[in-house]
C-alpha cells in the first residue's frame, strides 16, 4: 500500500511517500481501507519529535475515516464494510496518512449514514478533544456561559457545536471572517480576538462559567480577568511548548479550576466517538472541510496547518 512515513524527527521535507506492506489486524482490531485523515497540529509535533512516537520509521496522522476491509481474531462489533470514523492512531499504532490502517476498535465507531468520510475523519482530534474539555472535565451544563477561544480552528468549530448542544450560551473569539459561520454553528456571541477591549467584550456578553483555552500562557491572566470566581478553565495548547504558568496568583484569586488534558488519555475513545456520532445523526454537529489534499501533499498539509488561518479541518484524501 501507499504510506506517507518518516524515518528521522525533522521539517515537512523528512515526509516520504513510499510503497509499504499493509498491516494486518491482530486480536481486538480492524483494518480500515481509509477515505479520509484529519490533520491535526499533533501530527506536527509527534514528526519533529516534541511527542515521541512509539519508533521509526513512522506514518503520521491520528484521524480517520473509511471502510472496515478486515477484523481480527475476536472483533464481533465490527465487520468488513463497515463505515467507520476513528482517533487516537499515530503515537502507540502507526498512523492514518496511508491507504490502510489498523485500529484497535476501541478508538472506531460507526460512522452515521449521510455522513461524509471527510467530515467524519474530520472530527476525531477535535471533537474528542472538545467532549473531553466541555464534558468529561469542565462538567458543562445547560444555560451555563462558555467561552470558546478560537471557535474557527479544527478544536474550537467542534466545541463551539457542543457546548451550543447542550444548551450552553457560547461565546467564541475568532477573527471577523469568520464570524457568521460560528453564529450559523451555534455561537451566541463573537468576538474579534485582535480587538484592543478583547475583555470589555468578552464580559459584556457574559463572564463565563467555563473556558476552553488552546493557548494558555497567552490567555491564562486574560481568562481570570474575565472569570468568575471557580470559572472551570480547560488547558489544551500552549503557544510555547515550554511555556510555565506566569499568571498563576490571578487564576488563584479567582479560584479557577484548571483542567490541562490530552486527548490522548481518553479512556474509552470509542464511547466519545458514539456519542459525537449521535450529534452527528441529530445534525447538531458538522465539520467544515477547509482542504483536502493528496497523499502526495501530506508535507503541504503539515505546513499549512501551523501556518495558514482556515476555517474548521484540513483532510487527507488518499
Ligand atoms: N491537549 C489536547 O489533547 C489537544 C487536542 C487538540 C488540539 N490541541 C492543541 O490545541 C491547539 C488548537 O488545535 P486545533 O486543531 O484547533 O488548531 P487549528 O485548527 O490550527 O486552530 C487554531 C485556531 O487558533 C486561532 N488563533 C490564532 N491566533 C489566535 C489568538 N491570538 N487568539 C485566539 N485564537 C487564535 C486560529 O485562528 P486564525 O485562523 O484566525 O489564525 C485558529 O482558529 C493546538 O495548539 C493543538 O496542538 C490539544
């Protein structure tokens, strides 16, 4: 099969498309003929190697979307022909950017009909990510304010969409582009991050309950500023990979309960995925497909998702 690999930690130019076995599925997994990879910042970190993955050479690429071609031994949940949509590969297992991949079924899920591979293989990172954030850690309830930063990146679209699902007034900072599509997906109030009274705004719709925070040494001082007192903040990102916490008396005068979480801890990928799946099948969830891009581009792909300003995921076609 066709494998986009790399056998050194290095720039997008260490990515090599090459000819190599397909993987078979042991006990207790799949393998999926993929129609579609997500492409996520992760996939960035785990090539130059601040995450390391599991060994060399490796296929980059934790999302992904397609058909169940094989089962192993003992999988009866899933069977050949199968849609299905799954995260969490590209660190312990080898990755998505590939004809096939082997997934444990523990990260897949039946992809609902009607949804498309893309959009399917779109939302693993992102949508597990924001369940886990706005759910699982934050406790997110009904007619609670969140605030979203960043609601036009992979993450911050599917967020914003869950935390508007469960009844939540969300509140998101984007650029002005974008700020019709995050209304049309559920955002009460949007807010231009570049803005001089960036806090004024973001008070004057509501001080938030919760907080979703992809770039925490930016905004921790910010989000206790516009907090209230025990305002739960979940921490997914940080700018700077060594960044420390330099505004921790303010987050401590306002009690906030900080939550920092990987995605990759989630204990039972497959029960989120089922769940965003039913979001999906209500029609209360999507993802916006800003690119697609061959196998062939998976280097342009890793560059433009650092770089370039998009709205929602960039996806791999194989
Ligand atoms: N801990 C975890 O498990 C986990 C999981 C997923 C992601 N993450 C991390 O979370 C971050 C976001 O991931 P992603 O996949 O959503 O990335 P993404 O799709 O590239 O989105 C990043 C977003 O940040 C926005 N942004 C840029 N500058 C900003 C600023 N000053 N204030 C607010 N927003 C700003 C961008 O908007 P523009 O287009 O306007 O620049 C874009 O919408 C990354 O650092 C990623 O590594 C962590």
């Amino acid at each position: 099969m066709k494998a986009v690999r790399y056998h050194e930690h290095g720039g997008t130019d260490v990515l090599e498309l090459e000819e190599v076995d397909r993987p078979e599925p042991d006990a207790g997994e799949v393998r999926v003929e993929i129609a579609a990879a997500g492409i996520n910042p992760v996939d960035t970190y785990f090539r130059e190697g601040s995450y390391a993955p599991e060994s060399l050479p490796w296929i980059p690429g934790s999302d992904f979307a397609g058909t169940v071609e094989a089962v192993g031994d003992d999988v009866t949940e899933f069977q050949p022909s199968d849609r299905v949509f799954g995260t969490g590969l590209g660190k312990d297992v080898p990755g998505t950017c590939a004809e096939y991949a082997v997934s444990p079924t523990d990260r897949i899920a039946i992809l609902p009909e009607g949804t498309s591979f893309e959009v399917g293989a779109a939302l693993g990172v992102p949508a597990v990510t924001a369940w886990r954030s706005l759910i699982d850690h934050a406790d997110l309830e009904p007619a609670e304010r969140c605030l979203v930063h960043g609601g036009s990146g992979g993450v911050g679209h599917a967020a914003v969409q869950i935390a508007a699902a469960t009844g939540a007034d969300v509140t998101t900072t984007a650029s002005p582009e974008y700020h019709d599509r995050l209304e049309s997906l559920g955002a009460d109030a949007t807010v231009d991050y570049a803005r001089d009274d960036l806090e004024d705004a973001v008070v004057e719709a509501g001080s938030p309950d919760v907080i979703l925070d992809h770039r925490l040494d930016d905004y921790l001082q910010f989000d206790a500023d516009v907090a209230k007192q025990g305002t739960r903040v979940v921490g997914i990102g940080n700018t700077v990979p060594e960044a420390g916490f330099s505004n921790v008396p303010a987050a401590r005068s306002k009690e906030l309960r900080i939550h920092l979480i990987s995605m990759f801890n989630t204990p039972d990928i497959s029960a989120v995925l089922r769940r965003v799946a039913k979001l999906l099948s209500a029609g209360k969830l999507s993802a916006e497909i800003a690119r697609t891009y061959d196998l062939e581009d998976v280097d342009s792909a890793h560059e433009d998702v650092l770089s370039e300003s998009f709205f929602g995921k960039l996806v791999v076609t194989p």
